[in-house]
C-alpha cells in the first residue's frame, strides 16, 4: 500500500493527463461519501482537484490526493 501511496503522490507532482483524469473520476465519488474526513496538516498540501484538498479516507487513513492518484489503488468500499 505504501508503495502504491507513493506512486499516487509521484503522479500528483506530474500532473500527468492520464492520472489526472482518472484523479477527477474518483474524486467526484469520494466527494459523496462518509468516510472522507479533512485532516488539519494535510490541508497544506494544495491540490488543484479542491473537492479533495486536505482530506483522508477514514477507513484507510490515505491522503485522497495520492489515493486517487495512484492506479493500483482501490477504494476500501469499491466505490471505484
């Protein structure tokens, strides 16, 4: 999971087209769910993608900015 993390957060320096579309699909997804939750440090972190700017996922306690980033991740409750 680590490693995937990474990955998510390589992809967030890049910006590249591929990770950034698919980081728009999830993220209108995580938007609506109850186990987003905003974290107090990781609002530093901006994110162009604001609806996830600053949060988590409750349920793995990933930054949404990596997670959604990175293609080997998943969704902890297969919302995508």
């Amino acid at each position: 999971m680590i490693k995937n993390i990474l990955n998510g957060w390589q992809n967030y320096l890049e910006k590249s087209e591929v990770s950034e579309k698919l980081a728009e699909q999830r993220a209108e997804k995580c938007v609506t769910c109850n186990e987003m939750k905003e974290g107090k440090l990781l609002n530093l972190i901006k994110d162009e993608l604001k609806e996830v700017q600053g949060h988590y996922c409750k349920l793995c306690y990933c930054p949404l900015s990596a997670k959604i980033r990175s293609e080997k991740e998943s969704c902890p409750i297969n919302k995508w």
